[in-house]
C-alpha cells in the first residue's frame, strides 16, 4: 500500500517579497557602497536557506515515495512540525495578517491507493463448509421473516423518500485516526443521490489533525463541521458524538467505508419500512460461532472450523450478500434512527478498547429488540455498495489478529450470549432445557443448591444457574458454594450464566436499573434456551421478582415461575422427575380447602394446627369454613379468630339446618376446570406434605400432556385399612398386597373406585358432574334409590353424600388415586370423633379406631414411590370398588352392565356429559 499526495502548488507571496526585496524594490539606501555590501550578504544568506529547504523537501519526499514500505515508519514527528512551521510560513500574507490562504481540495486532499489483490482462499474445504453454513443461515431467515433482495426491498413501502414528501435528514460520522481516505468520502457523500443533512468529520488524538482540519475547511461546507480533539476517546467516541444528532438518522463511518453514491437513499428507504424501521443496517458483519459437537463454542478466529461463524460479505471465500442477512454484529458502518444511539451506552461496555460495534448490537438486541442486518447490492452497480472499495475494509479485517484482542472480543461475545443475546446459532437452534434456576445472592445460591442438584444428576433433565454477578453475586463465588470449579464461570460451555447487573450503567440506588437488567437478560436467556420453569426463592427482591416474571410471561413457548420458599426447596426434589412437558403447568392449578365444622371446636383447632404447618410451595391456597345453623360458640370463635397466611379465608353458615349431606356437597364448587377442591371434616388431621402429594400427582397424571386419564376423579390423602364397602370389612394392606404381585413396586399408587371422604381433592369436572347426578338421584329414603350395587353394603346407607359418589363412579367407571406407604402411612387421618355418623344412635356398626386411625407421612415420601417417582399413569394398578385388581375396562363393563345411569344405555355404553354444566348428554361407547 502506498501513499500520493495532490501537487501543492507554488504560494507566490513569499516569493514576490523576495524578488521586490532583491530588485531594489525595498526602501532607498542611504549608501551606495554600504547597500550593495548588505544585498551581497542577504543574498548569499537567502541563497543558503533555500539550498537548505532543498535538501530537506528532497529529503521527506523520499519517505512519502510509494516506493517506501510504510508498515515501519521511522521517527519523522520533528520534520512533520518543520514542514507545519514552513506551510504556516508560505501561507501567510506579505501584509502580516493571520488569516490562511483558503485552498481547494485538489490541494490539500490526500489519497489511498489500493496496490494489492483481494486474497481469494485456495482451501476447498473452508471454501465448502463456509459456503454450507451461509446458505443454512440464508435459508433459515427465509423461512423465519424472509430475505429480500435489494429490487425487492426498494419495492416495500418506506416513509422516506429522496424525491419528496419526506426526505429524511441523516447525519453522516466520520472517524478518522491515520487513514488519508477523508477526501475520498467526503466526495462519495456530496454525490449521494440523497443528500446529507450534516457531516461530522472527528479527530480525536489523531496525529493528522491539521492536515484533516485543512480537507473540510477546503470544501467550504456549511453542512461540514470538524471536531477534534487531543484526547483520544477511541471507539465510543463517535457513538457519543451521535447522542447530539438531531436528525432523523445516524450513519456512522469507518475511516476505510468509501459509500457507492447511492448508499444513503437506499439505506433511508429501508430504514423508513415497517419491518427494518426498528433496526440497524450496514455493509458489512458477522454472524458468531455455532456450538461445537463437544457442547463448547470455538472462538471466533478458530482456523479451518464451520464453527467459528461468518464474516460478510467475504471475498476470500467468494461470498457475497444478495439478499438482506440479519448478523449477529456490524462492522465498519452503522445506520441507524438517531434515537437508538443512546441505546449503546444502557450498560458500561465491557472494555472501551474495542469491541463497540458488538456492544451496539447486542445492547439493541436486549433492550430494544432491535435487529442488525448487512443490506444486499447489486454486483453490477457498485454505487449500491456500502463499501466500493472493500479491499481497504478486508485488509482492516484480516489483520486485527492480535491474540490479546481476539480474546478479549471472544470473552466479550460470550459474555453477551450468556448474558441474553440472541445470536443467529441461538435463533436458528432453539435449546430446550428443563429449569432455568435464578439467584441473586449467594445466600439464594445455597437455598436453591439441593434442587439444582437434583435436576443435574436425574436421567434426561438439563438445568442450568443463572447468577446476577457484578457485587450481587459474582459467578466465582457461586462456582465456590455449588462446589464447581470456578473456571465454569470462564469457559465457554453453558451451565452457568453470569449477569453482570452491575455493568448496568454503575451503581444507582434506584430499583428501576436492576428491574431492567434482570428482565432484559432473562428475557433472552428465557427466549434461547425455552425453559419450562424459571426456578428462584420466594423471598427474592421484589423487583427481581417483577422482572423474572416478566421474563417468563414473554417466552413464546409457556414457561412458569416458580417461586419457592426457602424451606420448601428440599421438600420438591421430585420436581426432577415430572415430564419438561408438564412442568410449565407448575402455576395453573388451584387448589382449596374446604372445611365442613359445627360443634368441635377442639378437633377443628387440632386440623388447623396441621394445616398450617404444611408446605405449601409458595402457592395461593383459599381456605373456607362451611357451618350449619347450629354451630356452636366455641368453634365460632375458633374461626373467626384463625388467621391463615397463605390466602384468602372465607366463612359460610347456613340459616336452616341442611345436615351432612348438604354442608359436604355444598362446601365447595369449582369455578374453573384448574380449581380443585380438598374437603375436610373437622376431626381429620393432615400431614405437613398432604399438598405436596396433591401437587405432584396433579402434574404428573392431570398436567402432563402426554398424559390420558380422564376417569381419575380424584386424589385421596388417605390408605384405608379396611374394605369398607362389603358386609364383613375385612382388613385389606395395600403394601402387603402388591407385594404379592410381581407387576407393581409394593409402594406404588393405585387406582381405586372407592371415593375417600377423610380427606381428597376432587377434580372440577367430575365435581360438577356428581352435582348433576345428585340432583336427579337424591332420595330422603335411601331404599327409593333405583342404583343398588351388587353386594354393596352402601345400598344401604342413610344421609350419605359419599353413597351418591360411590353409584356414580361406580356407573361410570371413574377412579381415585390412592398412596401407598409402608404400615398405611398416609397423607391424612380419621381420628374417628362422635359426629354424625360415628357414635350416631342408628349406628348398628362398632369402630374400633386402630383401624382407621393411620400415621402421617412426617418426611420426604419420594424416595418411598417407585424408583423414586411416580410410576407412568399406564402402569398404575386399578382396584374395583371390592379392592380386586381389575382393568379400566372392566370398571366400565361392569357399570355398564348395572344399567342404572340416569340415562339408559346399550351393555357398551356408558352416559357422557357436559363437563360445563355436569348434565348428561347421550350414551357413548367405552
């Protein structure tokens, strides 16, 4: 590469001063003799001075020669500041005024030529797998928005347009440091077929500054201003300059971008379009590295790799941009509406030393959903290029090699990736894990630790930890308390995501900036890595919390919050083991409890004693208290006074008394097909894990997707101990029974047509439907009933809600889950207390309370289920209403065959209903 400079021509001031000095043209001499000796002398003076200025011009012209190698300059700054001294000198008027000569651009304008031929890559394999990797990311942002050609773009409707009515004021930065390219882009400018509204033309600390002050006063444009400065302010310097802009838009310039004449109108026209007004366009970019097959990301100067990603366009590989490509980052220009620059400075970059043109795309992308593409041109007209003369821009590419910078620019993109940036790999490879886990302490680190772990080591699951950084929590110290080694926080494999809240513009004591950071980053993490739960601690800052449910509203694939109490973290280690499809429904189910009381006050305080002391995930769980007409004082006051902590509390009481029946059935109604219900009656107790055992049977056999089991209809809190239905009730061990079987673990959940009326949770649908079923089969007088079971002792039963339940499951082959621990440890027990109907006078039967009373789980039951975890819905045993193992279709085969529905079906139909209204609708086949 070589330098030429336009002729200088001559100054004629100096010279005409000395010719008139020297003809005699000066003032008269006093003394013929005397005058003549003093001409000789000054003669012969002016005589050696220009034999000096000969040998110096002779001298630095030499080292400007194009024959020079200029890549190692010798030390000219002194000749520099002679050579400035002397063009002061010559440009200065006889007459001592300050004022500098004005001279054209064809005088002071320097020039770069270009004396190399653009570097075409002879490797056909890189050749091949670059070609491979362009084309599949061409090909998949055709089909995600679509890839115009240029024809096509300048076709779209635009706001802008150079003709008129809206002709669009761009002002033009141009950054300049050494390169002798001004003069080449200040000519491309004034011959855009739109015209620029200003051009700021910058030096800071440049070495040039005289020289570029001397080319924009040479045009004498009022639309050209120079702004220098001694301080260097390095790349983010031009990008502050353009905050002050008040134009329409921006276009920022390398000092190696020479625009064709057309760039600013077509650059305009797409900039005013509906789908890139929001949006950055340039020449020139790069799409980041892709994941490698070991799961790590290479770096982005990784040689001979497909891996390391695009840079475009790119001649050595003979790739050129003929349709519009969304990159990851832009080099070397930027154009882009002037109110998104601030958008640049939302974060302190992470090294002012290089790096911004990844900062502004990635500070566009997170907080502006702003885009960076690279426009297409037409190889034909290189007025549509960005950069006419690409080659000055390649050879700027192709030298930052540095490896000092190329790892601080790969530590700085990853640092991006894994902070939120959505790059083209992450858009073109969508990842699917199962749990996101947020902290943003070290203290939540430790909280959240034994469940992260969990997710880690079971079989098919993928978690990763998110950290805040900056002081918050910094990703080394997390490593630390997770016993990681601490270069996860550094190597460029996912698993742990460090935030870096802090780095959002310094420290502030406002809540607003973390709120923005913490959203903005997991917003993008949330959209790359489609999580099905974002998992933290309940007690996270308030606005942490805003902005990760913020986060998780946005994701386009469903992704819940999960929001646990500290103490319950270790308790839901068998989060681990639902379905990924599941878990998203972590949120959508409601459940409520409903307490039947009257007159035992002492019972009533003993359950809500239990019921405050379960776990309750952090969930809303309405209670209400639902009492006859004769309550008593004291289990009023036990109401009124009891306050419950985990969601609203309702009081009902009837004016006339209606009796068990009434006060069970109308205790609670659902009001969605998510709102379950549990009905208590107050001599029941349950355990501290009772709705940790309903919330994991209803994800895993209600939620899951995959999933088909619409004859559950319920889910008991209790194992019975006897056969409660026949005449003799026998003892009946549902551990020892399934021991007997090879098929099942002997702790498994089953399936079991009895419905439990000592503690369940009902299902909305089938709720409904037993209030439709009640209605038409309720009888004073239970011998009027027209359902009688075969050898059922219920056919006999008086003023029973559960009787009514047990004909319609019975009719209808529905089930309830039941759980299965060793000695009938249960979930909820029956302390057997008079009411009712234990105790009651026309109560033949004696009950003997070891046979009803059970334990209650105290620990954590997962480790008690098979393998760990609830068994697959199709591999849960089913008992009839007699607890003999049957098929599902068997259940329905024999209420088929009773025939005693409301409506009259065929032997292989059963009624169907309107799980809206729970009314019977036809007969259909099972």
């Amino acid at each position: 590469m070589g330098i030429t400079r336009a002729h200088i021509v001559k100054n004629d001031s100096l010279e005409g001063m000395l010719g008139d000095y020297v003809g005699g043209k000066g003032r008269p001499a006093r003394g013929g003799g005397g005058a003549a000796r003093h001409s000789t002398r000054l003669v012969g003076a002016l005589t050696c001075l220009q034999l000096a200025f000969a040998i110096y011009a002779t001298f630095l012209l030499y080292y400007m020669s194009p024959a020079v190698d200029l890549r190692v300059k010798p030390d000219l700054a002194w000749a520099s500041r002679i050579a400035q001294h002397w063009k002061q000198l010559i440009a200065t008027q006889p007459g001592g005024g300050d004022s500098p000569a004005l001279l054209s651009p064809e005088e002071v304008c320097e020039h770069e030529s270009i004396d190399f031929e653009q570097k075409k890559s002879q490797d056909e394999v890189m050749i091949r797998l670059k070609r491979e990797l362009y084309d599949e990311v061409l090909a998949h942002q055709r089909r995600s928005f679509g890839a115009e050609t240029l024809p096509e773009l300048l076709r779209m409707r635009s706001r802008w347009s150079a003709s008129g009515p809206n002709v669009p004021r761009v002002t033009v930065i141009l950054n300049h440091f050494k390169r002798r390219t001004l003069c080449a882009q200040l000519e491309s400018l004034r011959r855009q077929t739109l015209p620029f509204h200003r051009a700021w033309v910058l030096s800071f600390g440049s070495p040039n500054e005289a020289s570029l002050r001397r080319i924009v006063e040479s045009y004498n444009d009022s639309r050209v201003s120079f702004v220098a400065s001694g301080y260097d302010f390095k790349y983010y310097g031009r990008f502050q300059m353009a905050l002050q802009s008040e134009s329409d838009f921006v276009y920022v310039l390398d000092d190696d971008m020479i625009p064709g004449t057309r760039m600013l109108e077509i650059l305009s026209h797409v900039g005013g379009t509906d789908k890139y007004g929001n949006a950055v366009l340039g020449s020139i970019g790069r799409i980041l590295p892709f994941r490698q097959k070991d799961f790590t990301f290479p770096s982005y100067r990784k040689f001979r790799s497909k891996e390391a990603g695009l840079y475009l366009p790119d001649p050595a590989y003979d790739i050129t941009v003929d349709r519009i490509v969304q990159v990851d980052f832009l080099s070397s220009s930027w154009f882009l509406p002037a109110e998104l620059v601030k958008t640049l400075f939302m974060e302190t970059p992470f090294t002012f030393m290089t790096g911004e043109d990844l900062h502004l795309s990635y500070q566009l992308q997170k907080y502006m959903d702003a885009g960076s593409f690279v426009l297409p041109v037409d190889p034909a007209d290189k007025e549509t290029w960005g950069d006419s003369e690409h080659r000055l821009a390649y050879v700027s590419e192709t030298t930052v090699i540095f490896k000092d910078i190329v790892q601080v620019r790969d530590e700085q993109w990853w640092r991006a990736l894994t902070s939120g940036y959505v790059t083209q790999w992450a858009a073109m490879h969508p990842q699917k894990v199962d749990a996101l886990f947020y902290a943003h302490s070290l203290g939540e680190v430790r909280a959240l630790a034994p469940l992260l772990e969990k997710f880690r080591t079971t079989a098919g699951r993928k978690a990763y930890l998110v950290v805040s950084g900056g002081g918050h929590c910094p990703c080394e110290e997390a490593a630390t308390v997770l016993k990681w080694p601490k270069v996860v926080c550094r190597e460029r494999r996912f698993k742990i995501f460090d935030l870096g809240i802090g780095a959002l513009s310094g420290p502030s004591r406002s809540e607003v900036p973390v709120l923005q950071a913490v959203y903005a980053s997991m917003r993008g993490l949330v959209r790359m890595h489609n999580p099905s739960v974002v998992v933290a601690v309940a007690d996270v800052d308030g606005k942490v919390k805003d902005a990760l449910r913020m986060a998780a509203g946005a994701a386009v694939n469903a992704t819940a919050l999960v929001l646990l109490p500290r103490s319950s973290v270790p308790k839901v280690l068998w989060m681990a083991t639902l379905k990924p499809a599941a878990l998203p429904n972590w949120n959508r189910m409601r459940v409520s409890v409903n307490i039947i009381t009257q007159n035992r006050a002492k019972s009533l305080l003993r359950l809500l004693t239990s019921l405050r002391s379960a776990y309750y995930l952090g969930d809303e769980v309405p209670i209400s208290f639902n009492m006859d007409s004769r309550v008593d004082a004291a289990t009023l006051k036990v109401v009124s006074s009891f306050e419950w902590p985990h969601g609203p509390k309702t009081l009902r009481r009837r004016i006339i008394q209606g009796g068990l029946i009434r006060a069970v059935s109308e205790s609670w109604y659902p009001s969605s097909d998510d709102d379950y219900g549990l009905l208590l009656e107050d001599d029941i107790e349950v355990s501290p894990f009772f709705y940790l055992w309903v919330k994991y049977a209803l994800l895993a056999y209600r939620y899951d997707p995959a999933v088909s089991l619409p004859e559950l209809s319920s889910i008991s809190l209790y194992t019975p101990r006897l056969v409660e239905v026949t005449k003799e009730r026998p003892k009946w061990n549902a551990t020892a029974f399934f021991s007997r079987s090879k098929a099942h673990h002997p702790n498994t959940p089953y399936l079991h047509q009895l419905p439990c009326s000592w503690g369940a949770v009902f299902f909305p649908k089938h709720w409904r439907e037993f209030y439709a079923y009640m209605a038409a089969r309720f009888t004073e007088d239970a011998k009027q009933n027209p359902v009688q079971i075969p050898r059922s002792r219920t056919n006999g039963w008086q003023a029973s809600w559960k009787k009514f339940l047990i004909d319609m499951m019975y009719l209808r082959g529905y089930v309830s889950l039941y759980p299965n621990f060793p000695n009938q440890t249960s979930f909820s027990t029956n302390h057997m207390e008079p009411g009712a109907h234990i105790s009651a006078k026309d109560n033949v039967l004696k009950h003997d309370k070891n046979d009803f009373e059970v334990p209650l789980v105290a620990d954590d039951f997962a480790p008690l289920l098979p393998m760990g975890k609830m068994p697959p819905a199709s591999k849960l045993p089913v008992l009839n209403l007699f607890n003999q193992a049957v098929s599902m279709k068997g259940l329905k085969a024999a209420g088929a065959k009773l025939g005693q529905d409301v409506l009259t079906c065929g032997a292989k139909e059963l009624v169907a209903v309107d799980h809206i209204t729970g009314l019977p609708t036809n007969c259909t086949l099972f």
